[in-house]
C-alpha cells in the first residue's frame, strides 16, 4: 500500500538503533528529538489508539499479551485500508499475516539454504510501558519505544503503543512489517552454528534476512504498491546517528549500509546473508 505520510525526519536518526537499550544522551541529543517525534505522532492518532487499547484490554483482560506461536493464521495480502482513522482490529490481523508469512518462510529456508532445522520462537510479546512495561529479557525490563529478540528466553517483542503503532500509522504496514522481520532475523541467527558477535554485523545481517524474506512475500504476489517503498524508507530511516563509529557495539550500519544489506538479501535470498560478507556491507568512516 503507498505510504501515508512522510516519515518524520527525527525518526530517521534512533529508530530501532538498540533492539533494546539505547545509551543515555544529553538533552536536545537526536534520541530526545526522536522520542519528540513519536510522541508528537502518538498524540496525531490518540483518540483512536487510546480507544482500541481499552477494548483491547477489555477482551484480554491483562496489560502484556502474546500473539499465538505455532498457529500461522492464514496469509492474505499484506496490507491496510486507505482510511485515517486507525483500525486496532486490522493492525492486529496485519501483525498475525506478517508473523504468518515469517513462519512459513524461514520454515522452508532454514533447512534447504543452511541443513538446519527451523523451530519457531517460543513466543511473540505486545506490551506497553505505560501500562505496567513489558516482559524483561536476561533481567533487564523491556525498553519503551522498542523493539527487540530475547535470546534466553527466545521470543520477539515490542512497544505496542510507544513504537509499533506509530510507526505503522506513520509509515506504513510493511515499514513496521519490516520491523518484525528484522527481529525475526535475530532468532534466525540464534538457530544457526556461526553467530556474528553482537554489533554492526550482526544487525546488518538481520537487515539481510529480512529483505530475504521481502522478496519472497514479493514473489508470492502478496505485496502491494508501495510495500517496498515503505520497506526501504524503514530500513533508511533505522541508520546509526551520523559519525558512530562501525566497532560501536551498539552500531547498526548507515543508511547505506542497511538498505545494502536490505537489497542483499532481496537480490540474493538467506545464502546471500550468511556468513555476513564485511567486505560488501562495512564502509568505514
């Protein structure tokens, strides 16, 4: 579906930077203007999100909720309506199809790219810090604003209300498709028996993964126009900020080299992704 609105260009600087903690900055730091920004976004659809949250928790009676593992709903065109108004229903279908399609996908590459077996993640967390926070991760609590893959536990989660909902208000569906697949990617890597150690290549090689898994939604005929426009936007607008360094633990690449990445795996499917090629992907600055 074609984007809805401009991306705001402080979310081009921190979005998904951590897939967990961010580092603590100053103020007026582009990690303030990005929380500014969601917020400023936030309160654009406050009205609707606010009313689909309490029947949300009307019907589910709890703050934290998982999305079912192991039941891949059936797969339609991913995809959302062209209202303004937010439809809480529909963004919750729109998050089952993706997960869906993620299961069915790297089911498949799994054991015919890499010989290995593929196993879901144990489970898929929505929470909402302003509702009591999320589910905590090796003993640290989930961040706001974030998203993120918990090894020890093996699960995938998100800020329902801080970051997922305004992203996919804000930029589309399959830009906060893109950000599932990027977590997904995370516990693609857990599965298999090289691991790139934590850091910029480790990122970039979620990037890939999920461009992988792009192509083939493409492929299949499931994509709408636009869904790639938002994809690559995502992928953009989630650089490190300007000058970090690439031995920054905490870097996930430039805007360059993410959509690299990105178009890797698009190009290339998974085996294109593993072992990540540092050559291709890392411009040092």
């Amino acid at each position: 579906m074609p984007v809805r609105r401009a991306l705001p260009l402080a979310l081009s600087l921190t979005l998904l930077t951590g897939c967990g903690l961010l580092p603590g900055e100053s103020d007026g730091t582009p990690r303030e203007r990005f929380s500014k920004a969601v917020d400023e976004v936030r309160s654009a659809v406050e009205a609707e999100v606010d009313r689909a949250v309490a029947q949300a928790r009307e019907r589910q009676a709890e703050r934290t909720g998982d999305i079912g593992q192991g039941q891949a709903p059936r797969v339609d065109a991913i995809r959302t309506d062209t209202n303004t108004a937010f439809d809480y229903d529909e963004y919750t279908r729109t998050l089952e199809q993706v997960i869906g399609s993620l299961e069915a996908f790297w089911s498949r590459a799994l054991p015919r790219d890499f010989r290995v077996p593929y196993t879901d993640p144990a489970r898929y967390v929505y929470y909402r810090p302003e509702a009591g926070g999320g589910p905590s991760c090796g003993g640290e609590r989930a961040p706001p604003k974030n998203a993120f893959y918990c090894p020890p536990g093996d699960f995938i989660a998100w800020d329902e209300t801080g970051l997922m909902i305004p992203y996919y208000v804000q930029a589309g569906d399959f830009a906060a498709a893109f950000v599932l697949a990027h977590e997904f990617g995370h516990a693609m890597q857990q599965r298999l028996p090289d691991q790139e150690r934590p850091g910029i290549l480790n990122e970039l090689q979620a990037d890939c993964f999920a461009g992988a898994w792009a192509r083939d939604v493409q492929d299949s005929g499931l994509l709408e126009a636009g869904d790639l426009d938002e994809a690559t936007l995502a992928v953009f607008a989630a650089r490190d900020v300007p000058g970090t360094d690439f031995t920054d633990p905490a870097a996930h690449g430039s805007g360059f080299e993410r959509t690299r990445a990105f178009s890797d795996g698009y190009e290339g499917g998974p085996p294109a992704c593993y072992p990540a090629p540092a050559a291709d992907w890392i411009v040092r600055r």
